[in-house]
C-alpha cells in the first residue's frame, strides 16, 4: 500500500508566507487609476444675442450630454477675448468673424494657439441699411418715400439732411457699432475714404442692445435711419431694410482702404488648441455644429418678442430643432440632452 503523505507544516507556512507578500501587490495592481473629472469650459461671450444664444446651446449640450461641469461665460470686446483665446483663458468662440480680425486670426492660427473647426453659419451679411419704406414708402403707414432716388454711398451726401444729427444738425448721423469691435474701425474709416465725413457724424452706440434699439425704434416711428447692422440678428428678420450699395468686394482695396462691400464672412467656431487633447469628443461635437442665418434670426426673434433671456432661447433651440442639433452629437449622448431639457 502506497501512502501518501500530507504537506508537512513547513511547506505549508513557506507557502503561506509567499502568499501574505504576494497579497499587497496583487491590491495595487488592481486598483484603477482615478479618472480627473473634466474642467468647465469657457466661452468668448462677445456683445452680440446670437453668438451668446449659440454659446449656451454648445454648453447645454456639453454639460448635460457630456457631463461636464457648469460652462463659463466670459464677457468683453472681439480682439480682447480672441487674444484670451490664443493664451489658453478662454476655450471656445462660437463665431468667430474671420474676415473681421484676419490679422490677429492668421497670427494665432499660424503658431498653432487656436484651431478652427469649421463654419457655424456662412449665410450671413453686414454692411449698411435704411428702412425700406425710406426710399419705397409705405401706403399701409401713410409714409411716403423720403429719398425715392437712394441706392448707393454716391447718394449719401444729398441726403444728409433727412438723417440729420439730433446733436449736431449741420450733419447727417450714421449709427455705427459698438466701440471695441472690430467693424466699428471699418465703418469708421469707410466714413472717410468715402469723404461722407463731411456730410455725416460717426454716431458709435453703447452696446448692441443700444444700436438695435436705435433702428428699432425709428422703425416703429416711421423715421429715417442709417447705420451698420448684419445678419443674423432679430432686428433683420422683423424689420424690413434696404441694404445701401457699395463697390462690390475687392480684396486688395479691402486691405488698404476698406472702400468697397464687406467681403462674404466666415463665420467659424474655433478653440484653444490644448481642447484637442483635453476634450476631444467635445472638439467632434463642434466640428459637426453647423446652423443657418434664417434659424438664427428665428430664435433672435423669440428671444425679442417673448423677452427671454439668451439661455432661454437656447432651450427654444434645442426644442425647434431637434433634427439639426441630434445630428451633432452620438445617439447616447442625444438622449441625455433631451431628458435634460425642461
């Protein structure tokens, strides 16, 4: 008979020995590294509804589709948030005029600090307007045409007095944008090299609230108006506006003198290179963010005529079209975002 022997009890505390060392190890090994939670992001919230309407429909998405912490809005002037842009402050601009700031945008895009991701809209417009009713009238007001010969900055000067400067009456006035964006120095300088600064003072509004509210409210009085705006924007899709010709587009008189139309504007979203590799499904998501003017304009609209806020009008967005923003984004990440929504 053949017997087997059991372990002697030296084995068995050799073996139990290497256990017990082996034992921390394995715990360490096991034990996942903890993933940093996300940092909020931070948008460019320049002056204007609709790029702040499009910042906060980016950072509704972001954070409830996302998971990231409550975004960031930082407010200021158009040169000053790019250049925050391009030192890492800020992380996104949602629209990015670029033909606007070309120089500080080939700068920045050239040593790699800001990446853009493509267009938002590109269906947009700027430049100079009048009421139509100006030159057409309006038979349903009882307004008759007041400068039925106006089409162009050549006719200006014989119309100066129709826009006459409350402040100044030996001039027109024209309503330029705000100080501190970059249009205001265009316009300002196209003033001059048109020579219409002998015949019209450069009225600069406060604010964008303040230069809308100035065409809106010569428009529900019937008055005459001249100034800057652009589109998108709510006033352009309530009020009806003539645009006032100039020379059409020329690049290099655009770079020496201004005196022609503004060029056709890239409207780009672009962002802190360092986004690429800290948020890169955020990056994916911007990429395939795309609107139109006419979408824009309709939630500029609601926000004017319902008196809600940008961040109300996002919400107005996300609800209208929900066929165009699931598009943006992973189908998980959709549904998130709809259960979010109030």
């Amino acid at each position: 008979m053949i017997i087997k022997r059991k372990p002697g009890i030296k084995v068995l505390m050799i073996a139990l020995g290497a256990l017990l060392i082996l034992l921390p190890f394995a715990g360490c090994a096991a034990a996942p590294e903890p993933t940093p939670a996300p940092e909020p992001l931070v948008f460019a919230d320049v002056g204007w509804d609709s790029v702040q309407v499009h910042n906060r429909i980016a950072a509704f998405i972001v954070e409830n589709g996302y998971g990231y912490p409550e975004s960031e809005f930082v407010p200021g002037a158009t040169i000053a948030l790019f250049e925050g842009l391009a030192r890492g402050d800020i992380d996104v601009e949602m629209e990015c005029w670029v033909e606007n700031q070309q120089e500080a945008y080939d700068k920045h895009i050239a040593a790699g600090e800001v990446v853009d991701l493509g267009g938002n809209f590109l269906d947009n417009w700027q430049g100079w307007l009048v009421p139509t009713y100006v030159i057409e009238g309006d038979a349903a007001r009882g307004i008759e045409p007041m400068a039925p010969d106006l089409k162009s900055i050549d006719d200006l000067p014989k119309y100066w007095e129709l826009f006459k400067d409350p402040e100044d009456p030996t001039k027109g006035r024209f309503v330029n944008s705000v100080p501190g964006w970059e249009c205001t120095g265009i316009n300002s300088e196209k003033l001059k090299v048109y020579g219409l600064d002998e015949y019209y003072t450069d009225f600069l509004a406060g604010s964008d609230a303040a230069l809308s509210g100035s065409m809106a409210g010569a428009y529900e009085k019937g008055e005459p108006w001249l100034g800057y705006y652009w589109e998108p924007t709510w006033a352009l899709g309530k009020y009806d506006m003539t645009k006032i010709e100039e020379p059409p587009y020329d690049k290099e008189i655009w770079e020496t003198t201004c005196a022609c139309a503004y060029p056709a504007n890239k409207v780009n979203i672009v962002v802190h290179a360092s986004l690429l590799d800290r948020a890169p499904e955020v990056v994916e998501f911007l990429r395939n963010y795309e609107s139109t003017t006419a979408q824009c304009n309709k939630a500029l609209a609601y926000m004017r005529e319902n008196k809600a806020s940008t961040g109300e009008a996002a919400i107005w967005f996300l609800k209208e079209y929900e066929s165009l923003w699931t598009s943006w984004v992973p189908s998980d990440v959709a549904s998130k975002v709809k259960a979010a929504l109030p």
